[in-house]
C-alpha cells in the first residue's frame, strides 16, 4: 500500500510503462513478413527452374521419339525396297502373265511406300493417318473394330494352344 506521501508505483501495462511488448510484438510480424516474402520469392525461383527443367527434358523426350520414329520408319522403308527387290527378281523369268502382273504391281507399290516414307517420315505419316480418320471416320471405327477382333481372337488361339 502506498502512503500518502509515496507516489504510486504503476502497474504493468499502464500509462506510464513503456509499451515493450507491442513493439517486440510488431518486429516480430515484421520478421515473419519478411521471411514469407523470401520464401515466396524462392518458391518462385524453384517453380521457374522446375518449368525451364519440364520443357527442356520434354523437348529432349520429343527429339528422343521423332528419332526412333525415323529409324522405324526407314527400317519399315528399306523392308518394303528390299520386297519389291526380291518380287522384281522373282518375276524376271516369267512371261507375260497376270500373276506378274499382280506381283509386279505389289512391287511397285513396295517402291511407292518406301519413298513415300524416306521423304515424309514418321510426321508425314501421322499427319496422313490424321487427315484419313477426319475424313473416314466410320471406316476408322470400323477397322479399329475389326483390328481389335482379330487380335482378341488371336490372343484367345494363342492362350488355348498353351
């Protein structure tokens, strides 16, 4: 108790005592704005790296295909010469016949594919198969169809004979 002659002494929290705590309380928040700000900025940075990363491995995953897509595609090419090669040679001995005909048509057809895909590649090739199925769909459908019949149908023979 205070006497009439001692002055009061102030309680925590009153007029008169500094306010510490609002400030300690302020430079705290403003560290923590501070930090969320750094760690915004960084999650930026890593978020732009991860992007650069994704497009260059795409870019290097897209190289990666065409490439295998074009050895396909020439070995699908050299094949089809070499075929026409070996039906040219089997008709050579042959007489005027419609048998060579035939032969001789699939030969040239062999050729006609072979360049077809040596100068357009695996792109020309989808783009084709992409500018058929626009125009032919039901028949897309239907082959797809008949595709997946045979190969059901075949995978059923295969398991049985096992």
């Amino acid at each position: 108790m205070s006497g009439p002659h001692t002055p009061p002494t102030p309680s925590p929290g009153s007029a008169g005592e500094p306010a510490k705590k609002p400030v300690r309380a302020r430079k705290a928040v403003q560290k923590v704005a501070e930090a969320g700000g750094k760690a915004a900025e960084q999650a930026q940075e890593v978020a732009e790296e991860v992007t650069a990363k994704a497009r260059k491995a795409t870019a290097e995953l897209r190289e990666t295909v065409v490439g295998q897509a074009r050895n396909v595609t020439d070995g699908i090419a050299e094949n089809a010469e070499h075929i026409a090669d070996e039906l040219d040679k089997f008709t050579a001995g042959h007489g005027d016949s419609p048998a060579r005909t035939v032969v001789t048509t699939v030969s040239t057809s062999g050729r006609q594919v072979a360049d077809y895909l040596r100068e357009k590649g695996p792109e020309g090739v989808l783009n084709e198969a992409k500018r058929l199925i626009r125009r032919y769909p039901a028949a897309f459908v239907v082959a797809a169809l008949v595709g997946g019949f045979i190969l059901g149908r075949n995978s059923k023979g295969s398991s049985a004979d096992e």
